[in-house]
C-alpha cells in the first residue's frame, strides 16, 4: 500500500467510531422523547464516547462504544421532571 492509501485508510478507520453511534444516539432520542426528555445534541468525549444531557431536567446519558453496556445514564427509564425553583421571598417595608 503506498503513503496515501495508508493514511486515507487510517483517516476513515479513525472517524468510524461516530457512523457506529449513530443509530444509537437515534434509538435513545427516540426513548428519552417517550420518557418527556428534551436530549441536547450529542458531544464528542472521545473517539468512543459521547454524551447528551436533557434540557430540561439536566440528567444525563452516556454513549461508550467500548462498554460492556454502550447506553448509560440518568435518562434511561426516567420521566422527565422540571426541577422545583425556590420562591422569592418578598419583603416590603
């Protein structure tokens, strides 16, 4: 194999871990929607590893490739839920 061909080949080889992921960051979109939770878009940690958190409530859910178990996280099997805000308290003089 020449230069070239060896480094387009290792160039491809080395993004392939996100085409791996992509059906299932789809399929844990789709479970978290049923669930009420508004994923933010995925971020890259490393070539095997990616992670969202909802909008919403803040939880979190983990993509490893390397995993025993690939999906992991607080958003897995959890209704959504709107953190309580604290009420002002309002003092008039």
């Amino acid at each position: 194999m020449s230069i070239v061909v060896k480094h387009i080949f290792k160039r491809y080889n080395n993004g392939m871990g996100i085409f791996e992921a992509l059906p299932l960051m789809a399929e844990v979109k789709k479970s978290a929607h049923l669930n009420n939770h508004v994923l933010e878009n995925f971020t890259i940690e490393s070539q095997d590893k990616f992670s969202s958190k909802c909008k919403v409530c803040k939880k979190t859910i983990v993509i490893d490739l390397k995993a025993e178990l690939p999906v992991n996280g607080e958003v897995i099997g959890v209704a959504c839920q709107k953190p309580e805000r604290k009420k002002k308290v309002q003092i008039s003089s």
